[in-house]
C-alpha cells in the first residue's frame, strides 16, 4: 500500500471511529426540510460495492417551491438504479463517490433514459462527494466556466443524500461523461461500423491512470517521452465501452492518434494545413488549457484528459474534453512551482509532477506555433472581458455558498467533522480554520491567479510584436536621435523604420539610432523573427530644432507731443540674447492711418502702402542693431503704433515670430505719439490682421452649496442581453455633488417579477424591492455598489433615491421612478 492510500485509508478508519463512538453529531443527524434536492438510495439490505454494484430502490424530491423534505412525494425520480462506488483513490476516503445507472422496473437488466434535476435526459450519472474540497465550489466552478465558453462540460447541482434512512452529507449531483446529443455530441458508433468512413468516429479516448474494471489491451503507451517523464503517457479508450469496441476500431482510433503525436513531434508540427490542423480542432483545445491553466489544476494533462474524435464526413479531427476532476485545482495545494513565489504562479502544464504521469509534450508544442498562440493569448482576453470576468465568477462562488448556507454546509459538516482536519498528505494543501476562510481563500486565490495570468498572458505570443517606444524627441540640427524598440516572441527580430532604416535586434528593448536631417514621424514598417512577419505599432516624433536665438525688439520715438505736418524719427532696434548667431532676420511696422513714411538713410528700410519693412542680414550673440527712418503727422489725434518680427533663421525660446501685436512677447514693440489738445481727438492704431488668437478666459465655476447635499444615481450592468437564468452585476454609483456630506443615504431597486437576488452588505430585500444603505457620501464624492441579480426574462431594473439625513439640491428625494430626475435611473435587459 503506498504512502497516499495508507494515509487516507487511516483517515477513513478515525472518522469512521468519530461516528461509531458518537463522537460528532453526525452519528444522529437529521434533514427536516432543505432548499436542495434530496436523493434517497434504498439498498435493500445489499453493501454498496465497486463493481459489479447493485440494483436498489432510487428516489429524488425536488419540488418547485425550493423547499424538500424526506417525508415528501418522490416528484423527480422513484425507480430503479443500479448504484457503485466509482473514482480510484477517492475510493479511500469514508464519504465515498457513486455511480448512478437508471434502470427499469420492469426489466430491471435494462438501462433507461430519464431527464433528472432540470438535465436533459439520460441513464448514467454521478453523486461527487467533494470530500476533499469543502466548499463544494470547485468542481462546480470548472465546470461552470467551460460551459460559459461554450464547451460542454458536466451539469451539475448540490443534492442532499441520504441511504438506508441515515443521512450521507452533501454531493454534487452530475452527468457522467458519456457519448449522447446532450453530452459529449459525436457519431455512434457501433460493432459493425467498419466502412471507410463509418470506422472513423465517433471516439472518446483520455489520458489517466488506469483504474477499476478496464480491458488492458485497450490502452496503449505513446511513442514519444515529455519533459520531466521517466516513462511517456498512456492512452486509454472510453468509448466505445470495452464490450463495445471491436480490434478494428481500436486498432483506428490508436494509429490515428500516434500519427498525431508523430506529427507533433516533427518540424512541420505548425504547418498550416499539414500540421497539427490537419488533426485537432483547435479552438478545443485552446479553451481546454486555458481552463485549465486558470484553475492551476494539479492534475492537468496528466489525468482525466478526456479528447473526443468526430467521424470523418463530420469534420473527423481530436476535441480537446470535457473538462474533468478539479478537486486538486484552484489553489487546493499551497505550494510554489518552477521557482515562482506563491502558488497562484506559474504556468502548470510546465509543472513538475509525477515523473511516471508526464504532460504530454504535445501541449508545449502547439504553444511554438504562431497561429495558436495567438488564439490562446485573444481568446483569453476575450474571456475575460465577458464570461470569465472576475466578478462573475465571484458571483458565482457566492451565490453557490448562499445557496448551501442555509444549512446544508451545517448537517454536512456535522455528518463529517473535518473543518480545520487536513485530508491531503502528498503535498501542503489549504486546510481553513472555519468554511468561511475556506470560501475566502478560494475567492482570493482565483482573483489573484486571474491576476496574474493578465499579466502573463501576452508571453506565448512567439510571432514578434514591435512596439516603438512613446515619447517624441527634439533634436538640434546635426544631432542623433535615440529609439527604443519592444520586442516579443523570440529573437533574433529583423525590423525596417518608415525611413527606410533597417536593421535586426538581438536583445529587447532596442536602442535605435536615427539621424534626421528634418522633423520626421517613425512608425515601425515591419517586423519579423524565426515566426514569421508580426504586428507592430508606436509612433515616435522627432523634431529637429533650428539654431535657437532669443531675439527681442524695441521702438521709440525722438518726440511723442507734435503738430500736424511735423515730421519724427522713428527707431526700432533688434537685440540677439543667443544663443545662436541669428540670420534673415525681418522685422515689420504697420504704419496707423495718419503717419506717412518719408525715408531712411538705411538700404535695409523700405515701405509700402504704410507697410515699413526692415531685413538683417545676420546678428551675432549679444550684438544690437538700430534702424531710423523718418514719418510725417499728417492729422490730428492719439496714434498707437505698433511693429513686429516677422521671421528669422532661428528658433525663438519666449516668442513666436508673425504672431501678431496684441499678445505682449518680447519680439514686438509699440510707441505711441499724441497730435493737438482737442479732448474729442480720434485714436489711431496699426493694423494687427495676423494676431495668433489668444487664450479664452476661464469662466468662474459656482461653488457648491455648503449647506445642501446634490444627490444623483446611475446603473450599469455588467450585461444588456443576457441569457435565462444569468447572474448579472449591476453598478450602482450614487454621486454627491453637493458642499456637504450626506448621510444615511438610502437607494430603492424595483426588481421585474421573476428576478432574483440575495442579501448582501447593506441590502435589504422585501419582495421585489432591495434598499441599499450608505452611510456616508463625501461632498463632490461617489460610492459604487455591485449587486448580483439572477434575471429570468426581459425587464426595466429601476432605481431612486428614497431619502437621506439632509437637505438635497436639484430634486425632490423619494417621489417615485419616472420624473426624470437625476436621483432616478433604470437598465432596461433584452434576453438572448
């Protein structure tokens, strides 16, 4: 007996001895009346065996009120049924799984098809003691999460049993995995199908342990070792049955699966139509790893992998499931792998394991291959922005203990003392103190788990993704740029610029130099590694800075009080404060009506239409130059005279030249001069008609009211089309815009008739009306609140503000859902 089994078989013998002595309560323990099923087995004075099990008396009570009791009228199911023990080391423990096959009253040899607990109908099902996992929410949630992404996987509900009168504790009610339309939906296939096409499907072949009542030439070793193997995997047949399958059919199913894992185990493994599309579906098996690498299963790959082949005129290639057996996963073992810190890290198909159970080398393969990479990365994130969302897959956790709180968890625990008794030797697994801290850490675990795989995810992408890194640059003339390229997948990568540079990269990130001879926009043309061409994106600016000099401008006049007919000098002077040498330099004076250009004793001033202008050719670094010339006063009144740069070689740090006169930089000047003493005179001004437009003024904001509160209420579901009997998250976000903090705040849904949802903090529930209480809500603050409703049909969720401790602004608290006020809001759901 090795170490495993002795130590549950001894465990099995101490609880066994709890109950014998009466050490527990279980020993006595009744069921009056439960919110779940009941399932009654009558062996009839026969032992529960493993095989060949034994035909007894079956009875189920569901009863559409929710409420069921042992006393009550069989509704969902009163016959026949062979019953077993099932599973392999789970057979060591004292609460023991069973195996259910429907049989006739009549004919008692014969199997029948019977649609149990709201399942679609069929003969074969499974009492799961989830012995070992104490939230009962393991298995469940697996499953759950497959059928969410459209997988078939195992339904399933908790049932409460009871055998020979004496109460057995909670098991999860389940389909067995089988070939049927509603199950596992593939070809029948029978003795006699043969023919070319007839012999090819359906199957159903796993990977596992070889346990119980199996035929030995039914099963096979692969051809190839995996890593961290002693020895390669097995494959065994599950369908058809070991009666069933004829040598033909095995002999089929066993070649075409070692012609996939030949293929496999090629360089041409990617090959887009030779490769290993030739043999799978892929989008299978992508759902199958992710699942189950989110759920960290210690037992992926290696056990209970079941993969089903269609017949070839159905499409004919490998299914990756159903999902099963996830008592080992979500964090049920603590311990760290592959140097990782906690065990919510790490990738598990490269987990170390049972040297003679490897991972089959087949999974690390595909991830080689590009273009399933890139499906397991996007579906993933598919995923998680919809049905594995982590506040959906929280709801679900709560909702399935809300639902087994109401005292089931309390009788099964009674029945099987083992809150705080660890059940797991081979390897440091969680044992909570209490359920609630069983339940907390699984929540806790997962979140993290799922945390960790966002971040993560992104590394199987071999196909190289370049990013350019952001951030523009300013270069002077004649200076280097440096860029900074991301690479992923595996390099080397070779990468070409949008200027025609290109080049390859060994190491990422990629320092890249460029050397533009102007301002210039790189984006990443193309990018490619061993993978092939990839993606890329980023976008870099770089400009190149003329030659920068801080040129500033002044203007006087020799006399500010003149006649008319008077004639004055005017002189504007141009100053270079660097610190660059300045060239072309052209300064401008738009002369006000009433000012006449004479002359100026300087080549570089000319005049037209009132328009003076003044050229540079070049001004050193600390250097000035003047320029006079001389206008006539030709009438009376106020002249405010303004002048400009217009342009230069050089960037100017402080101003803009050609901005216009009105914005008070330093590159422009003005002067004024006054003519005659009439209080009644006319003003005069130079034209501005290129003015850069100015910043607008920022109007004064109203100050909240210090005395009032400003309530308002929104709701925004996780869902707008949702499907029969979905959760749904819907945020509630009550804002206060007030200048004080509210109080007591109390907030009204109107749940649609046939809606549900569960008490929870601060939520209060009276028919089809929940109140949610907030205490506080800071002045120009908000509070968001999710509630988990189960919707059946179409609806209007509504919701006000009922009222609150003070004095509220913009509406009237409490007057109902239809005024169209900002305390009202409502969701309106459409069903899929």
């Amino acid at each position: 007996m090795n170490r495993r089994i002795l130590y549950w078989s001894l465990q099995a013998s101490f609880i066994s001895l709890l109950v014998y002595f009466g050490l527990q309560s279980g020993c006595a323990q009744t069921i009056t009346t439960t919110n779940l099923p009941i399932v009654l087995i009558n062996t009839e004075g026969q032992t529960i065996n493993d095989e060949p099990g034994i035909v007894c008396t079956l009875q189920i009570i569901d009863d559409s009120s929710g409420i069921n009791s042992p006393s009550a009228t069989p509704n969902a199911y009163n016959g026949k049924a062979k019953i077993e023990f099932r599973g392999c080391s789970s057979q060591n423990f004292p609460k023991k799984q069973l195996g259910i096959e429907l049989r006739s009253s009549i004919d008692v040899t014969e199997s029948i098809d019977v649609p149990l607990l709201g399942f679609p109908e069929e003969s074969d099902w499974i009492l799961n003691a989830s012995y070992t996992d104490k939230t009962f929410a393991r298995d469940q949630l697996a499953y759950h999460m497959s059928r969410k992404s459209g997988r078939y996987a195992s339904r399933t509900r908790p049932v409460e049993v009871i055998i020979n009168g004496v109460y057995q504790g909670i098991f999860i009610f389940q389909e067995k995995i089988k070939r049927d339309a509603n199950r596992v939906n593939i070809n029948k296939l029978d003795p006699t199908d043969l023919g070319n096409n007839s012999i090819t499907g359906g199957y159903i072949v796993k990977i596992d342990k070889s346990c119980g009542n199996f035929d030995p030439t039914h099963q096979w070793q692969s051809a190839y070792s995996s890593p961290g193997g002693n020895r390669p995997h097995y494959w065994l047949t599950d369908y058809p049955n070991d009666k069933n399958l004829v040598s033909q059919q095995y002999t089929y199913i066993k070649n075409y699966v070692n012609s996939f894992e030949t293929m496999m185990a090629s360089s041409t493994c990617c090959h887009a139509t030779n490769g290993y599309s030739k043999y799978i579906i892929d989008d299978t098996f992508v759902d199958y790893f992710l699942l189950e690498e989110i759920s960290s299963n210690a037992d992926a790959y290696r056990f209970s992998t079941f993969i089903s082949k269609e017949r070839e005129s159905k499409g004919g290639k490998l299914s990756a499931g159903p999902v099963w057996d996830f008592n080992l996963a979500f964090g049920f073992l603590t311990s760290a792998f592959n140097g990782n810190t906690n065990s919510y890290e790490g990738w598990r198909y490269l987990a170390p394991g049972d040297p003679a159970f490897p991972v089959p080398f087949w999974w690390g393969k595909l991830l080689s291959c590009c273009a399933y990479n890139h499906k397991v990365v996007s579906r993933y994130r598919q995923l998680r922005q919809t049905v594995w969302h982590t506040d959906s897959l929280m709801a679900f956790i709560d909702n399935q203990y809300d639902s087994l709180s109401q005292g089931a968890y309390a009788r099964n625990f009674q029945k099987w003392p083992i809150i705080g008794v660890s059940l797991w030797n081979d390897q440091p697994s969680y044992n909570g103190a209490t359920l609630q801290a069983e339940v907390n850490y699984l929540k806790t675990w997962l979140t993290n788990r799922l945390n960790w795989m966002d971040a993560n995810i992104g590394t199987f992408i071999q196909e190289p993704l370049a990013t350019l890194s952001a951030g523009n640059k300013s270069v002077n003339v004649g200076q280097p740029a440096s860029l900074s390229i991301s690479f992923t997948g595996s390099g080397p990568w070779s990468y070409t610029l949008s200027s025609g540079q290109s080049g390859t990269a060994s190491t990422s990130p990629a320092v890249i130099t460029v050397s533009p001879t102007q301002s210039t926009t790189y984006t990443i043309q193309g990018v490619s590694n061993s993978c092939g061409s990839g993606i890329q994106s980023g976008t870099v600016i770089v400009t190149v800075l003329p030659d920068s000099a801080d040129l500033s401008l002044s203007m006087v006049t020799n006399r500010r009080v003149v006649n008319v007919g008077d004639t004055i000098d005017l002189t504007l002077t141009v100053r270079n404060e660097g610190p660059k040498i300045s060239r072309s330099i052209v300064a401008q004076n738009r002369l006000p009506v009433g000012l006449t250009f004479l002359n100026s004793s300087s080549s570089a001033v000319t005049a037209a239409d009132g328009i003076v202008s003044i050229s540079t050719d070049s001004l050193l670094v600390g250097d000035e130059i003047s320029y006079t010339y001389q206008v006539r006063v030709d009438s009376s009144g106020c002249f405010w005279n303004a002048a400009q740069l217009l342009s230069a070689s050089t960037l100017d740090p402080d101003s803009q030249p050609d901005s216009g006169t009105g914005d008070g930089q330093d590159d422009m000047a003005t002067t004024d001069i006054r003519v005659g003493n009439d209080a009644s005179m006319r003003l005069f001004t130079s034209a501005n008609p290129n003015q850069t437009p100015l910043p607008n003024v920022v109007s004064s904001q109203p100050i909240p009211d210090p005395n009032k509160v400003d309530l308002g209420l929104s709701v925004v579901s996780s869902q707008l089309v949702p499907k029969p009997s979905d959760t749904v998250i819907f945020t509630l976000i009550v804002q206060n815009k007030g200048g004080k903090t509210a109080t007591n705040v109390s907030v009204q849904l109107a749940l649609p008739t046939g809606w549900q949802t569960n008490p929870a903090s601060g939520l209060q529930i009276t028919g089809q009306n929940a109140t949610l209480l907030i205490s506080t809500i800071p002045s120009l603050g908000s509070i968001s609140t999710d509630v988990a409703i189960q919707v059946s049909n179409e609806g209007l969720l509504q919701g006000q503000i009922v009222s609150c401790n003070e004095i509220n602004a913009g509406s009237v608290l409490g007057n109902g859902f239809n005024n169209g006020e900002k305390d009202e809001a409502n969701v309106a759901l459409r069903m899929r």
